[in-house]
C-alpha cells in the first residue's frame, strides 16, 4: 500500500493533499487479493471532499476491484448508502455495471440491494444499471437474490417492480434464488410474495451445500414455511447439491424437528436416500444428536440400520457413548463387528473406547465385540492404541484382560503402538504394564513420523521413563523413521535436553547416526539449527565426527541450519571447534541473510554478503548502511560513521545495548538460551564493558549471561565470575550429577563441560 492510498484509507484529506503535491501517483496499482486505489479508499472513509480532491487530481473512476473481495469506488459508495458519493462518481462517468470481484463481489445495485437503499438503486437505475446483473461464480448474489437474502420485503417489492428477474438462476457453487435465500432466513411473508410472483418453489439448488428452498425450511425447521411450500407443489424428492446436499428427511432430521421428519415421512419420503453431507444419513444424523425418538422414528419406517458411509449408526452411536442407543440398534440388527470405513475410520469397539465409557466397552466385549479387529486402514487405531493414546489406563486394563494384541503395529504412517502412545504420555505405569504383557519395546516406528517408545521419550523430555525402557532393554541406536523421524540421541539434542542426551551418550549411543531419509538431521545437525549451544557443545565432546570424506557436508550442514535460525554464536563455536582461521573470509554460501552478526574478524549484514575476495575488517573499514542501531559493535578501530562512535575502549553507546538479543565481541560473545561456551572466556582482553553498566531491561530471567562487574538490576545479583543466571537451564535437562548445576554457577574457567 502506498503511503497516498493509506492516507486516504485513514480520510486525512490534507496529507493526501500534501502527497498529491509531492508527485505521488493517484493511480498507483494496488494488491490485487485486497488492497485498494486510493479513490477505493477515500470513498469507504465516507469522506466527499476527499474523493472530489482525487477525482480533481486525475483518479481514475472505474479502477477495477481486487480479484476476490475488493470493490470499485462507486460499488463502495453504493454499498455504504452515500448517496453524495454515488451521485458524485457517476457524474465523473463511474461505470455503473462495473464488474465485481470475482469471489463474493456484487455490483453497484447488487450492493445497494444488500443494503436496502432505494434511492440510491433508484439512482442507479436512471444511470442505466442492469437490475438483472448475474452473480459472481462463487457466492455472488443478484440484486433481488441479496434483497430476499436480507428480509428486506419493500426491497423485494421495488425490484420487482422494476423488472427484477424472480427465477434468476443461484450463483454456480454457493448461491441460491431468492425463493431460496427467503426460506432459509424464515422469512415467511418474503416467501408468500415470492411465491405469488411466479418464483420456482423447485429450483435446483447451487453445486455446493446448496438446498431447494423446502430443504431450507426443513432445515430451519420451520413447519409453517415447509406447508406453505407444500402447498405450492415443492417437490418433496428433488435431489441434494452436488456437495454437501441434503435429502429432505436428512435436512429435517439435522433440523431437529420430529413433527416435520414424521409430515415427510407420512408423504411418502425415502428415508433411505442420502446426500453427500459430512453428518451421514437421516439415522446417524439423529444418533449424532442423541434423539432416541427420532431414531425409533426413522428405524421403524424402513431406514437402514447397517446403510454404509463414513461409519454406520452403531458406530455413530458408540462414538457418542450412548448406550441406549447402541443397545436399540443391536436390537434392530445392527452389525456389531462392522469394519472400520474411511480415513480414521473405527470399529463399534474402537468407537466406544474413543467416547471413553468403560461401561459400554465392556457391554460391546460381552457382546462379541472384537477387540483386536482391524481399523480403518490410513488413520485409525486398535481398540488398545486409542485407550494408551488417550492415557487411560483403566481402559487398557480392561482390553488387557479381554485378550487384546499388546503388539497390534500401526496401521497408518504416522500411528503409534500401544506402548509407544504411552510412552509418549510418560505414563510409566501404563509403560510397566504393557512390558508385562509382553509389550515388544523395540517395536519399528511408523514409517512417516513415526517413534519407538524411547525415542518419543527423549522427545518428550521424561528423563526417569528414558531410564526405565534402557533398563527393559530399548535399543538406543534404533534407527529413524523414514520420514521425519529421529533416533533417540537426536530426538534429545533437538529438543535440547542435555541430561538425556548425556544419558543416551552413556549408553553408547551413536553420536554420528545418519539422520532420517526425508526431512532427518544428524544430531549435531538438529542441535545446531534449534539453538542448542550447551549440546552441540556437548556432541563435539563425544566425538561426532566433522572431518574426513562424506563429514564435512553435515558439519556444513550444521553450520548453515544454525545461520538460517540467527543462532551465530553456535557457528563460531563449531568453526573454532573445526579450527577456523580468524582471518579466513567466510564462504558465500554461508553468508544467509541476517540483520546482526559479526563472524571472525568479517562483518555481514542483510543483503550485503562477504565474498571470497572481500578484504577481512583487520584492513576495511566497514560501510555505513552496514550500521543499524542496536545491531552491531564495531571492532578495534574500523572508522564506521560519524554516528557511530568506535568502540576501541569508550563504553557502548545506549542504543547498542537496547535493541539486540545477540552481542558478539571479538572472541566473546552472548546469546538468547546459550550458556557460557567452552574456549571463550567472556571479555578476555576486552575492556569495552568493564565500566558500563547492562540496562535492566535487557535482563529477561534465563536468556542473557551477564558480564563482569557491571551492577544490572536489584533481581539479577552481579555475576563477577561469569557465573550462568538461575533458570538459564532447560527445565528437566540436567541431570543432578553435572557439575555447572552447582547453585546454578558455571566452572571457575568459565567453561562448558560435560
């Protein structure tokens, strides 16, 4: 948006004035998705003189409207009811058929129509308008179609009057007639004068949710609509919409309205029949909304106790945890092992342990039910998995003891087994349990996203479930799903717990295991590019492997992930870890675009990369536009700007101390969650902040390391021995035993050691 079509936008008639005397343009293009002229704009601020300054000034008056909801000014005005306005632009030649946006756009009158204003489709009849202008593809309406939408009956009557097509056809995938849109809003009286206008009671609906003006009174369940419809012959077998249509009865039933169902069904309407709603049939419809009545209703005039869709009425009503219902339908002969259709489709069984209610489980079980029947084959699960995945252990007991499969795997890409959706919960009563019962602890993840029950543990952060599954034997070097999965150490390093990482590590975990086959990383690789400094750190200890043929592309790979996330500090801890000179220039394919770093002895910024042949700053002094305030300290004694003072031995000026979360000096450096590092002792040989003070602000509790004596605020005690403040740890990833924990202090070195 320019700053002439956000002056208007705001009705500032003497910026726009200024602006319009500066050169900018009155006829500057505007987003096409939903920006505005600023002619558009001027005329939504209601503001006369502002739309006569523009229109002076060259606007041009048909500038057409955004592709999906924008409008032209003379379609604003009309839409508003400014009369002024409108007459206004149509003096100055405003199309008065001007098309409308294509998704849910509407012309002039149209707008005026929507907005019951008579003078002004009065007004825009005289000009010429089209009072049968066709509605846009999408949800567009006619002038008539937008009055009856609006109970608007004096609307309706003028429209009419004027020759407004009563049977004008409903825009192509949302629309309806006016017969439509007036039984849908109950507006009986718009109905009866519709109706005696010769409007067609049964006009086909639009393609998608669409409904016949009797399927809308139905829907409404208006019962003195739906016998005034009746009565004008409406058609009670006309078809559903394409998508999403209901049948009658179906339209009845979601309605709620029992006395309507019955009329209908005492007309003789096929209760069978089905649109292609999300809800099912009338019957799974009226178990959805637990109406006993209504089912016994349906059910005793033919429906189809077993009629297939997305699930059958007794699984609609084992979902819904009505046992009632369930024993009704059993008794009407509804199958009770039915299989499981759709995407997450389930079984009757599956179903009731979804709702929860042990009661009807155990009736289903007492019934036949098969506890380890199959479930629908991309998105569902066993009867044992849904109860471990909603952590509710009475309900896996009670499957247990009915001889459910414990290593039933996973019929979907991402599904969990029993024991690795209660690992996942870190419910290791439930872990303990399933183990007993022969659980296979090292059961293969899903192939997409998939997880053993220790690698979904050490994701989750549960060190003490981490210990028990080592202690029953998980393989610590499980490899990764396919997709997007992770092997335990890597689970760890990504999430950033150091105490499990530690722990796995201990274990023989494979520092170097490759990352999964599609969206993987290598653990150094996960920790780099989430900001885990303290397990890179780590990782670099226990010996990944960052040199020789084949490593050097996931040390790169770590090196670049963390860039692209502004986590510097761990790139210069893995180029000193790797030995990099400070003065060799940084690769161009490492320089990501970034607003702060300071690399070595180069400077990068937004835009403005180091090249293989750029000079080191030791001999350049670095470019103006390279300074944004609060975004860099310069080094040594590189002459920058006139406003930014060099940083040889003055203290920082205010505003580089402000604005940053990252601080990178000489060889020292900070960083948001990044405790002290190992080889970098903070200002060693640095005395720019000795003497000057860190501002309160900048300490948010666990994200800054505070430096030297500097006194920084009365809730952050001076840390002279560049100790880690409290809190600055990830919660659960320490183990008791590791040796910077100590009352929350780092080494006397100030050191980063495992």
């Amino acid at each position: 948006m320019t700053a002439l079509q956000t002056a208007a936008r705001k009705g500032d008639i003497e910026l726009v004035q200024l602006l319009l005397k500066a050169g900018a343009d009155v006829n500057a293009p505007t987003d096409e998705h939903d920006g505005d002229t600023a002619l558009q704009a001027a005329a939504k601020s209601g503001k006369i003189e502002l739309v006569q300054c523009l229109l002076k000034a060259g606007a041009d008056v048909d500038a057409p409207a955004s592709f999906h909801e924008g409008r032209t000014a003379l379609q604003v005005a009309a839409g508003q009811g400014d009369v002024e306005i409108v007459r206004l632009l149509l003096e100055a030649g405003a199309d008065v058929d001007g098309s409308p946006a294509y998704s849910a756009g509407k012309t002039a009158i149209q707008e005026a129509a929507a907005n019951g204003n008579i003078e002004i489709v009065q007004l825009l009849l005289e000009a010429g308008a089209d009072v049968n202008d066709m509605p846009t593809v999408e949800m567009g309406l006619t002038a008539l179609q937008a009055a009856a939408e609006q109970g608007n009956v004096n609307m309706v009557r003028f429209l009419l009057h004027v020759g407004a097509d009563v049977n004008a056809p409903p825009g192509e995938d949302a629309g309806f007639t006016a017969l439509q849109a007036a039984a849908g809003q109950d507006h009986i009286g718009m109905v009866q004068l519709l109706l005696e206008s010769g409007a067609d009671v049964n006009a086909l609906p639009a393609n998608k949710r669409g409904r016949t003006a009797l399927q809308s009174a139905a829907e409404g369940g208006n019962i003195e609509m739906v016998r005034l419809l009746l009565g004008a012959r409406a058609d009670i077998h006309a078809p559903p919409a394409d998508e999403n249509g209901l049948t009658l009865v179906e339209a009845a039933v979601f309605g709620g309205n029992i006395e309507l169902v019955k009329l209908f069904l005492d007309a003789n309407a096929d209760v069978t029949a089905s649109g292609d709603g999300d809800e099912g049939i009338a019957l799974q419809m009226a178990i959805f909304s637990d109406n006993i009545e209504m089912v016994q209703v349906l059910l005793r005039v033919g429906a189809d106790v077993n009629a297939p869709g997305h699930f059958t009425a007794l699984q609609a009503a084992a979902l819904r945890g009505n046992i009632k219902l369930v024993q009704l339908l059993i008794k009407a002969g509804a199958h009770l092992n039915a299989g499981a259709a759709g995407y997450r489709g389930k079984t009757v069984l599956q179903a009731a342990v979804k709702s929860g209610s042990a009661k009807l489980v155990q009736f289903l079980l007492d019934a036949g039910a098969e506890v380890n029947a199959p479930p629908g084959k991309i998105g569902g699960s066993t009867a044992l998995q849904v109860a471990a995945k909603q952590d509710d252990i009475a309900m896996v007991q009670l499957l247990l003891r009915a001889k459910a499969d414990v290593n039933a795997p996973p019929t979907y890409k991402d599904g969990r087994t029993a024991l690795q959706a209660a690992a996942k919960h870190g419910n290791i009563e439930m872990v303990e349990l399933l183990l007993k019962e022969g659980a296979n602890v090292n059961a293969s993840p899903g192939y997409s996203y998939g997880r053993t029950a220790l690698q979904v543990a050490a994701e989750v952060g549960n060190l003490e479930l981490v210990d028990y599954l080592l202690d029953a034997n998980a393989d610590v070097n499980m490899p990764a799903a396919h997709i997007a999965g992770v092997t335990a150490l890597q689970a760890a390093s990504i999430k950033g717990y150091f105490g499990i990482a530690l722990r796995l590590l201990k274990n023989q975990a494979d520092v170097n295991a490759p990352g999964a086959v599609e969206h993987g990383r290598t653990a150094l690789e996960g920790a780099a590019e989430h900001g885990r400094i303290d397990l890179v750190q780590l990782l670099l200890n226990a010996g990944v492997d960052i040199h020789g043929e084949g490593k050097d592309v996931h040390y790169e790979r770590a090196i670049k992930l963390a860039l692209k996330e502004g986590h510097h500090a761990i790139v210069r801890q893995l180029r000193t870890y790797r030995g990099t000179s400070r003065n060799t220039p940084i690769p161009e394919d490492d320089l990501i675009l970034s607003d702060r770093f300071l690399l070595d002895d180069n400077i990068t910024s937004a835009e403005y990369p180091v090249l293989e042949e750029y000079p080191v700053l030791n001999d350049y002094p670095v470019p103006d536009d390279q300074l944004v305030q609060g975004s860099h300290l310069v080094l040594d004694n590189h002459p920058a700007s006139d406003d930014y003072p060099v940083l040889n031995n003055p203290p920082v000026p205010d505003g580089h101390l402000a604005l940053s979360d990252y601080f990178v000096l000489d060889d020292n450096m900070t960083l948001d969650e990044c405790p002290v590092l190992d080889q970098y002792r903070v200002l060693d040989e640095y005395p720019v902040l000795n003497d000057y003070p860190v501002p309160g602000d900048q300490l948010v509790q666990g994200s800054h390391i505070v430096l030297d004596n500097n006194p920084a605020s009365d809730s952050y005690p001076v840390l002279n021995n560049h100790l880690v403040p409290y809190d600055h740890f990830v919660l659960g990833g320490y183990p008791t035993d590791y040796p910077v924990l100590t009352d929350h202090l780092g080494l006397e070195d100030n050191t980063f050691h495992a």
